[in-house]
C-alpha cells in the first residue's frame, strides 16, 4: 500500500508531473493506494498545468477506487487548543 497525503497542495512542475505520472502508471495496477486532497479532477488540470496529463493520471488513479469525499470541519481545527484556553 501506498500512501500520499496532501496531493496538489501546490502546483507540480512539469518534470515532476512526467515522474510522478510514471510511477503511478507502473503501479496501479499492482498494489493500493491511498491518496488525499482538497483539490477537485478539474484542478489537478490546473495544478500539473497538463490537461491531458492529469486525465491519464486521474484514469489510472479513479481505475477500480472507491472515492470518499470527507466534508465538515477540519478535525485539526475541531481538536486545537488556544494559548487562550484555560485547559
């Protein structure tokens, strides 16, 4: 299994898109993936600057998956504590 954690948080230049791409294609078939993000299909276009890049990642990716969309508030946020917070 494999574990990728904040996704397109920023954009991926060119290179790393190609690399990242190619990883992804040689393993999805092979093994599991878990993969998290804020970002929507249509922004990974943005993201990778690549529409047709992002397309064939997304197809290999979204190939046999099951897509949980989380909403509410951040667990981070729910759980903070504040200097202010006498506990």
């Amino acid at each position: 299994m494999i574990v990728i954690d904040d996704i397109m948080l920023f954009p991926i230049e060119k290179e790393q898109a190609v690399n990242f791409f190619n990883f992804i294609n040689q393993l999805f078939e092979q093994t599991a993936f878990i993969i998290t993000t804020n970002k929507s299909p249509k922004e990974w276009a943005k993201m990778l600057d690549d529409e047709v890049l992002a397309t064939a990642l997304l197809d290999r990716l979204l190939y046999r998956c099951e897509v949980i969309n989380l909403e509410g508030k951040s667990y981070r946020m729910k759980n903070r504590k504040t200097i202010f917070n006498e506990n």
